[in-house]
C-alpha cells in the first residue's frame, strides 16, 4: 500500500523535471543535515513500434533542504548550480518545472539531483588504496576549481571552520547549561578547554599569509567521493553544501578525521578510535597526487589540519549535546556525546603521533 508519506514525496518528486513517473522513494545515505531519498522512475521507450511498450527506469536524489542549517536556500543552491556547472561531470541539479533550482512546498524546501548509476559510498574504507583514491578525489576537486571565481561564492553557513568561533559557542553553550548535561560531559569539557591554546593555529598561519584560501569542499567525510563498483575509481564529489572559500587543509583535516581512524565517529568504545599511520598516509599521497599545486607550507601544515578539524568536530558534537541536540541528527540522548569522545580519543592519538604524521617524500 502505498503510504501518505510515500504520495507526498512522489508529488514532490514529480515537480522536478525528471524522467518518468516516480513508482519507489526510498531513504539513502547517512547525512547528519539533510533528509536524503532515492526516488526510481519508471517511463515508456519512445520510439517502439510493436507489442507493448518497453519500460525504462531513471533514478533520481531528492533530498530535503535543512533549513536550520543552511539560512539561504538561494544562495546554497546558487553555489551548487554553478559549482556543478563549472565542474561539468558527475552531480547535476535537475531543477524543478517551473526553472527553479529548488521547491518550497508546506513540507520543506527541496532539491533533485541525478544519481549516479554504479557507484558506491563508503562509511569505512576497507584497503589503503580505496581510501588514496578518495585522497585523489578531493585533491583534484580542489585543483579544478582553483580558477573558479571564489570572491562569488555565498558563505552557507558563516564561521564554518572558525575554529575559533566554534570554540566561542562550545563556551557560552557551557556557561547557558540550557539541557542540564555539563555535569555529564565534565570530562570532555576538561579535554576541550585544555584545548583551547590550539585553536588559532590555522586562523594564524592564514592571517599570516602562510597558506592561500581557495575554493574548498568543507565537508570531506568519506561517504561523499562516489566509487566506481566495478573499478573502484573514484566518479565524483558529492554533498556541495559547503563548498566555499577555505582552507585546503581543512579538507584534508576532516577526509582524515572520517577515514584514517580505527572507529566509526559513534563508536561507543571510544578508546578503540585511534589513527591509522597507514591509512594516513595513503591519503595524503593520493591528496598531493590529485592536487599538484599545493604549496609546500599547505603540506607542513596538513598535520596540524587533522588535528584541528578532529578538534573542531568534537567541539561540535559537544557543542550540541550541551544545547540539547537542534543541530546534527541523533538517534538516542548520548548521541552526540559518543561523538564527540570518538573525536578526542583520536585527537590525543594524533598528538601522540605527532611526529610521525609529518608529511615527507608523498
Ligand atoms: C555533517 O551531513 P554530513 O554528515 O555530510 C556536517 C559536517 C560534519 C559531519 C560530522 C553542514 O555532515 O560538517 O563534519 O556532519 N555538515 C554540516 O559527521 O554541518
Ligand atoms: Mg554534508
């Protein structure tokens, strides 16, 4: 039977200017933001001239836009239309029939993109190489964007990787106390304030004119390079919310916080997260490969980029379990807190393998 769920997305999916008429929507994907469906279409060859007509399917991703999260929809989606132009493969925004790039209905705001037949994402990869093929990845996407005008890219969320500011936020959500969980997380609030010293470090060498800003991902996790089934060769970079000027460590930071550790990011046992020396380094060779302009001062910082974005995520998570979890999605009340024990663990990890994770001779 179908449900009034299920009608309500099929109606929103036939606004768009897809191929067909949706017959499955189906929940994909592991986001934290938005709310992500596969949405399968069924539509009649042309062009048969006998028996029956042949029945073709066309997929398509729809995903809901968190409005919390991005203010500007306009703006988000001005960014992706022209990032995706610009980059001319891989993910294309199918607008909805009337030309608008997005939908408002009573239900949400509203995006479709094509999906890419054969391809896979990754919560964990399973082999050094497969992880250095996501290095290569987002490398190149740094590298082919290098000429896109970044002075014309919106900010979608402000302060993104302002350590900083993310610091400022962890304190006053401390001090407000708003869900009566501090006492709960005294340990991680001790760790994160001892951490404080740290969080210029990037800020510094930019302000410095140490490392350039460029047109950057942002949101490096793993799960968002699609994989070729078959080859394993990476298709394209997905999840372009945040692309923005930025940092190239910063990418690199945060691919290695979601896949060089030996843990899931909600990992319960958090002493089991750690990084992996290996996995470290395949990326940053794959990185490096795919991105031959970086600068050897961005390289000498790469290190320092892990470890703030490991921070900066822990920050985060606690961050949200102090203000009662509005932000990331959470599907029990320690949610958060798990989260953001994983990102500790690993970030005393790193500091003890500081030296070994320079990065030489890629
Ligand atoms: C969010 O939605 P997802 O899973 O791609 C977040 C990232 C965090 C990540 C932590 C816009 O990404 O910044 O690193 O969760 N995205 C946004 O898992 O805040
Ligand atoms: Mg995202």
């Amino acid at each position: 039977m179908v449900t009034k769920h299920q009608d309500q997305l099929s109606s929103i999916a036939s606004a768009f200017r897809i191929n067909g008429t949706p017959v499955c929507i189906r929940p994909i994907g592991n986001g934290h933001i938005n709310d992500t469906y596969l949405v399968e279409c069924s539509y009649a060859e042309t062009g048969i001239s006998e028996g029956a007509p042949l029945l073709s399917c066309s997929r398509y991703v729809l995903q809901r836009i968190n409005e919390n999260v991005f203010g500007s929809p306009d703006d988000l989606m001005d960014n992706i239309v022209r990032v995706t132009e610009y980059l001319g493969k891989g993910l294309r925004i199918i607008p909805a029939r009337s030309g608008s790039p997005y939908l408002r209905t009573e239900n949400g705001c509203w995006r479709m993109m094509n999906y890419i037949e054969g391809s896979f994402a990754t919560e964990t990869c399973s082999n050094a190489d497969q992880f250095m093929e996501i290095g290569r990845a987002y490398g190149s996407f740094i590298s082919d964007l290098s000429d896109f005008p970044a002075g014309t890219l919106h900010e979608t969320i402000k302060y993104f990787h302002d350590t900083r500011q993310r610091f400022q936020r962890f304190i006053t959500a401390c001090r407000r106390n708003i869900a009566g969980r501090a006492e709960n997380a005294a340990e991680e609030i001790r760790f994160a304030l001892e951490h404080e010293k740290h969080v210029d470090i990037l800020n510094d060498s930019l302000k410095a004119g140490e490392m350039p800003l460029r047109v950057t991902h942002n949101d490096t996790k793993i799960n968002n390079v699609l994989l070729d089934r078959e080859t394993e060769k990476a298709i394209c970079v997905i999840d372009l919310d945040t692309v923005m000027p930025g940092l190239a460590v910063n990418d690199f930071g945060d691919a290695i916080r979601s896949g060089a550790a030996t843990g899931r990011e909600d990992e319960t046992n958090s002493d089991a997260v750690r990084l992996d020396l290996d996995m470290y380094r395949a990326f940053a060779k794959g990185f490096i490969e795919g991105f031959p302009d970086i600068t050897e001062a961005e390289i000498k910082m790469m290190p320092a980029g892990a470890r703030m974005m490991t921070l900066e995520c822990g920050l985060r998570f606690l961050t949200d379990y102090l203000e009662g979890d509005h932000y990331f999605k959470t599907d029990y009340p320690e949610h958060n807190l798990v989260r953001c024990r994983t990102q500790f663990s690993l970030l005393r990890d790193m500091e003890e393998k500081q030296e070994e994770m320079s990065i030489t001779g890629c």
